[in-house]
C-alpha cells in the first residue's frame, strides 16, 4: 500500500526519470567511441594490474581516478565492452535528474524540484554526455549533491550535515579537477555565511565547516599525485580562448538550437524579474535563509560566476583551458535559474505551456533537426577498425599515429594485427631510406588527421603502391596499401565466354559518376549481391576490350547510406567503390567499362557492362 501510494504521490517524477532514462539508454552504442573513450577503456582495462590502472592515468591523462575504477570494476563484472561504459554513464544521468529534482525541491519547493528534472532531462548536452564514456556525466551528478549538502549544512550546520558535505565535494572533485572551481564557489559561499552568522554559533560552525574540508581532503589523498601531474601541464590542445568563448559554451548547453536558445533567454528575463522585486531588509544569517529568493541567488550566482571567472583568467595567465565539456559543472545552476523563472508563473496553464513549448522544441531539435539517434557525430573508430578486420585477410600490419588507441580494436584476443604508432609520413620515409621495408600495410588515421604527404613521398607512393581499400568516415579513415608490382593488369572473364550486358550471377548496382571531361576519368558508385552481406563482396572496375578486362586503379568506399537508403536487413556499407583512370596510358582503342562483383563465402560472381566507354585515339 505504501509502494502504490508512493507511486500515486510521486507520478510526475517517476515519468520523467523514465522519460529521461528512455532518452539516455536508447540507441546509446550507435555512436562509436571516440579518442577519449578510447583513453578511458585503455585505462579502465578489467586486464591490467590496479598498480599499471594507476600509472597508466598518471602517465596517458591525469584524471581522478574514481570514475575510471568504477569502469573497470563494471567491465570485471558485465564484460569489457563499449555498451557496458556508455550504459554506465547513462545510469548516472537517469540519477543525476533525480539529484536534480531533490535539489530543486531543497532551494525553492517540489514544484521547482520537478521543473529542474524535466528540464535536464530533455537538455540535450546532459542527455550527450550521459551516453558519453567519460566523467563529465559523474562530476554533474556530484556536483549537484555536494551542493545539496552545502544547502543542508548552511541551513543546520551540524556534525552530521558537515560529514555529509565533506563526502559530497569530494565526490564532486573526484568527477574532474574542474570540480575544484565549483569546491571554491563552496568555500566562498561558506565564508559568507561564517561572516553572517551569530557570534555565538560562529565557533561551531567553523569547527563543522572545518571538519568537512578535512574529509574532503582525507578523501582526496589517494588523487593527489594525479592532480599535482595536471598542474605541471604546461602545452595543452586547447586553444586560446576566443572574445566570445562564454558565448558560444553557453550555446552548446542548449545544442546551439535556434528554437530553445530564445525560450532560454525568456526565462532568464523573468528569474531576474523576481530578484528585481525583493525589498530590502535586515542582512542576516537566518533572514537571509528564509528568503528563498535571496538564499538561492546567493548560492547560484558564484556557483556560475567564480566557475568561470577562474579558468577564463587561467587561460590568459597560464594555460588554455576553456571547452565547453569542462564547464558542464555550471549546467545545473543554469537549469535552477530557468525552473525558478518558470515557477514565477503563478497560473498552471501558462506554466504549462511554456514547458510544453520547452519540450516540443527540445524534441524537434534533437529528433528531426539533429536526427540525434541516426546522424554519426563522433569519430567512426569503430567502424574503420571493423573495416580493417573484415578484409585483412592477410593480417598485414596496421600502422597509425594513433597506435596507441588501436589495441582495443585490433588487439584484444579475437584480433590480434601487428600494430606499428607511427605517422605515415615518418613509416613511407623508412621504406625510401631502405627498400627491404617495403611491405603492403594497412593506415589509420583520423581525429582531424588528413590524409596528407609531402611531394617527394606521394610520388614515392604512387611509383610503388596502389591502394587497394580505403575507409572514409567521420573523423577516421584507413587504406590499404599493397605493392603496385603484385597488382594483376587483367581479371580473368574466360569464363563468362561470350560477353552480354549483364554476366554471371547478377548484382544491384548504381554508376554515380562517369566524368571524362578530363584525361583522368574519375568512376564511382556503388554495387552489392541480394539477400547477402556486402562485407566480403569485392569490385573490380575494368576496362573490357576484344574480350579481356583491363584492371583498373579502384577503391573500396564505405557506404553506409546504401543499407539506410534500401532499408535493408543485410549490411551493405562496403559496397562503395571509386577509381580513375589515366587515358593516356591506355593503349589505342575503345574500352567499354565493366563492374565485375565476386564473394567467395558465396561463391557468386558477376559482370556488368555499363554501356560507358573510354577511348584512346
């Protein structure tokens, strides 16, 4: 009975934690792992020692451990997989609204409380990182419970409540080093209240003011080498900040969306309006907490105001630091503000429209604008590393400048490639300098690394390889360079005997592009056998003439838009493919292109002659 009408009392929270979980855990392993992703699973790794877990932090990227310890518990327990890390992250979100709404519920009352979880639930930065494998989700939800027990001390700073505190920002701090800006706006705000309060009680607030920073800093030992190796940084990727740094953060809060950015600033109007109207009275300890309106700006405006003004004066004076993921600490005291102006609204119908407005334009940007949960966003790691897999057949090295984010994909007990960190450039460098080195390899890349060589080295490239595959996706790609000399001029279609349009078993294809307004004809387009998979499939593009079929210099392409486009069971993403070809290496005649598809696992082959032609006078 009890369960029931707890249920009846507390339906409105129950739905948006279930709402916001729907949210956080759907699709959340559609976007592959990205370069830090990467370094929490390398670090998290359930295989290593907790000796080599704490070096390899210490070393790669010094980070309070906490949420990394708990990771490679997790993988000990489920399995060491990427669905287990985002899974996780997305818990702690679904959490973090409830945090949120007993925050919201501590400051102003339930209805503020509620307001707080909806709108966070359908924030689409908190919704991001909550299906992100890193600590940025953690250090929101601990940041929100420190401040809960900031409030709870503030208002009864007893022995309990300062234990309380002193676990709370320690947790927070343990979420990300930012955290220790948001630990000041703390140590502020309790300064302020130490001045206020009555001189009779200031010795024992003190002492439990005290007393919690101790357990904070007990509790933060085991990270303080961690944290001394961060300040040591003195070069960091981050670049300096710009005039309107603020700015665009802030816009990230809200997905940059040109629909919720204005309802934002609305709110923010009337929140403002309220504290407009406070009249004066006598500044003191007690009053003070018992004008809501005047307690929760004390505590929001240095929440969100030394959170900034600090790492924005670090960035000029020492080291860049501004990127909008740091200064998802400032998101809840944002989301206050907009909940409180909201409750400003006495009438319910009014409230309600503004939230239904609020929700309409969340979900229409995230789901048809954004189209949040099929657009790829993040670096296609996964995808390139699948591609690698599923034609090195001969498991050629892979070399990468990134060689040390690679193990996980390539060399993790089902794979087990030759993984060589070093840039392409540097590796092609080493073969000129001694030719027993050239050997067909594969080449990742990606994270705003180009495919780029200097003159001397792709004309090296061209005289001595061809590039058999290649994997283009978002932030990541990879080719597959085999020896030119090994190359076979010709495919075999004897067999196909006297030559039709379309020859063997017959394939699904579209020629995309045919451009001969050049000397380089440039081909593409895409092809793939029925009712099977593409993976293994393999295209040749060739030139056919008085029978024989001239190869020609071709690539795989991925394709992921043939599978969405067709709506198909099967994966057709490799079934790309481009290429050119030099008119004026062709001997004189008239060549008429082909597409000749073949699948061993199938034992299918086919060719189709195009109609297209190319000639060389």
């Amino acid at each position: 009975m009890k369960v029931l009408q707890s249920l009846k009392q507390n339906y409105i929270l129950i739905s948006i934690l279930l709402f916001g979980a729907i949210l956080r855990f759907h699709n959340a392993d559609f976007q592959s792992v990205w370069l830090d992703e990467i370094h929490t699973l390398n670090e998290s790794n359930p295989n290593i020692t907790w000796s080599e877990f704490y070096k390899l932090l210490l070393t790669s990227e010094p980070h309070p451990p906490l949420y990394f310890a708990l990771a490679r518990i997790l993988f000990s327990v489920f399995g060491y997989s990427v669905i287990v890390l985002r899974l996780f992250s997305a818990l702690l979100g679904v959490v973090g609204l409830y945090a949120m709404y007993v925050l919201g519920k501590e400051m102003s009352n339930k209805k503020t409380g509620l307001i707080a979880a909806f709108l966070l639930s359908i924030n689409y930065f908190h919704l991001y990182y909550s299906q992100d494998g890193r600590p940025y989700i953690f250090l929101v939800l601990f940041t929100i419970f420190a401040f809960y027990r900031l409030i709870l001390f503030i208002k009864i700073p007893n022995r309990k409540n300062a234990i309380w505190y002193g676990v709370g920002a320690a947790l927070m701090i343990y979420g990300h080093f930012f955290g220790l800006f948001a630990l000041f706006t703390q140590y502020f705000i309790l300064l302020f209240f130490f001045i206020l309060i009555e001189k009779k009680n200031r010795l024992t607030f003190f002492v439990n003011a005290l007393i919690a920073g101790i357990i904070t800093l007990i509790l933060f030992i085991p990270a303080t080498e961690l944290f001394i190796a961060t300040t040591q940084i003195k070069n960091f990727w981050i670049p300096a900040p710009t005039i309107d740094a603020y700015t665009l953060i802030f816009k990230e809060f809200f997905g940059n969306s040109e629909l919720v950015l204005p309802m934002v600033g609305f709110l923010f109007y009337f929140y403002f309006l309220k504290l407009s109207k406070v009249r004066n009275f006598a500044v003191t300890y007690k009053s003070i907490i018992d004008n809501r309106t005047v307690f929760n700006f004390i505590i929001l405006l240095p929440w969100i105001v030394i959170v900034i003004l600090i790492p924005l004066i670090r960035s000029y004076v020492t080291i860049p630091m501004l990127i909008s993921r740091y200064f998802i600490v400032v998101l809840p005291a944002i989301i206050l503000i907009l909940s409180i102006g909201i409750c400003q609204f006495n009438n319910k119908v009014i409230r309600v429209t503004i939230l239904s407005l609020f929700f309409v334009f969340s979900m229409t940007d995230l789901l048809i604008v954004k189209k949040y949960y099929s657009t790829v966003s993040k670096a296609q790691f996964r995808e390139a590393t699948n591609f690698i897999i599923n034609n090195n057949t001969n498991n050629t090295p892979v070399v990468s400048s990134l060689g040390w984010y690679m193990p996980y994909f390539l060399k993790n007990g089902k794979t087990n490639f030759v993984i060589i960190d070093k840039p392409l450039e540097n590796y092609i460098l080493e073969m000129q300098q001694d030719t027993t080195k050239i050997k067909p390899f594969w080449y990742f890349d990606g994270h705003g690394r180009e495919y780029t060589l200097s003159e001397g080295t792709q004309n090296f490239v061209n005289k001595t390889f061809y590039i058999e595959n290649n994997f283009d996706g978002v932030q990541a790609w990879t080719k597959h360079f085999i020896l030119l000399k090994d190359v076979p001029k010709t495919v075999d279609i004897s067999k196909f005997k006297k030559l039709k349009p379309t020859n063997g078993d017959l394939f699904i294809y579209n020629l995309e592009t045919f451009d001969t307004s050049t000397a380089t004809v440039k081909i593409s387009g895409w092809a793939y056998f029925e009712k099977q998979d593409a993976t293994k499939s393999v295209l040749y593009l060739v030139l056919v003439k008085e029978g024989v079929a001239h190869r020609l210099e071709s690539k795989k392409v991925f394709r992921e838009d043939v599978t969405t486009y067709f709506k198909s069971d099967f994966d057709l993403s490799n079934s790309g493919f481009n290429g050119t070809v030099d008119i004026a290496t062709l001997e004189a005649g008239k060549y008429e292109l082909g597409l000749y598809l073949t699948n061993k696992d199938s034992k299918k082959e086919g060719l189709v002659l195009t109609g297209k032609y190319v000639e060389n006078q």
